[in-house]
C-alpha cells in the first residue's frame, strides 16, 4: 500500500510513478523470447510444453512470433494463491496504467466542478445512448 500512496502522491505532482520502472525486474523478458514455444509446438507437444512449464515456471506461448499467454506451473496446494496472485498482479498493472494515462493527460489538474462536469456529460450520453 506505501508503494501506491507514493505514486498517488507522484501523480499529484505530475510525475510518472516510480513503480513503472519496476514492473519487468523479476523476470528478464529479452532473454525469454528465445524460449517462446508457438501455438503450433503447443499443440503438437503440449506434454513437452507442461515438461518446460514446470522446469522453468512458466512458458511463454507465441502467436505470429508475439507473446500471447502465459503457461504457468502450479499445483494443487498453491493453485488458489496462484490465481490470487495473477488476479493480484493483472489488477496493479491495470491501475498503474491509468495512473500513467492519468499523469500523461494531466487529469491531477482538474477540479471537482471539472470532475462533476465530465461525470454529468457522460451521464447524459449513456443515457442519449438508450
């Protein structure tokens, strides 16, 4: 939570927050683009692929030679952690997304009559829309 307040208050003061700079540190994605297995391997050696998953943790699955999933190894015992922690992850990364948009747009500058404003407009086009 101190890691968010700090980006909050980076974001306040227009800096881009200090946790973008963290968010590739653990795993080294240049150095696994050599091991991406593509949709065709996968299909063809998918017990190869599971083999590989467990080794190293993950797989990286290619479609058109870019990332497009991830094969993560876990187990009964940890599966409900896994997940919670890929929710965990997915969730902070989305935020700190908006919170970069945030910064980018300047939207720290707007007052609450600017925030009700474009919380009224939008409003009134969800309900044109109907």
């Amino acid at each position: 939570m101190k890691a968010l307040r700090k980006d909050a208050k980076d974001i306040n003061s227009g800096k881009i927050p200090s946790a973008v700079s963290q968010t590739n540190k653990k795993v080294n994605i240049k150095s696994n683009r050599n091991k991406m297995i593509t949709v065709g391997e996968l299909a063809s050696n998918f017990c190869k692929v599971l083999r590989e998953a467990d080794k190293n943790g993950f797989a990286v699955i290619a479609k058109d030679g870019k990332p497009c999933s991830i094969l993560i190894a876990t187990s009964e015992d940890t599966l409900v952690e896994d997940i919670r922690a890929i929710a965990h992850v997915k969730f902070k990364h989305a935020l700190l997304r908006s919170q970069i948009l945030a910064a980018k747009n300047e939207f720290y500058k707007m007052t609450m009559e600017d925030i009700d404003a474009e919380i009224a407009a939008a409003r009134k086009a969800r309900k044109n829309k109907k």
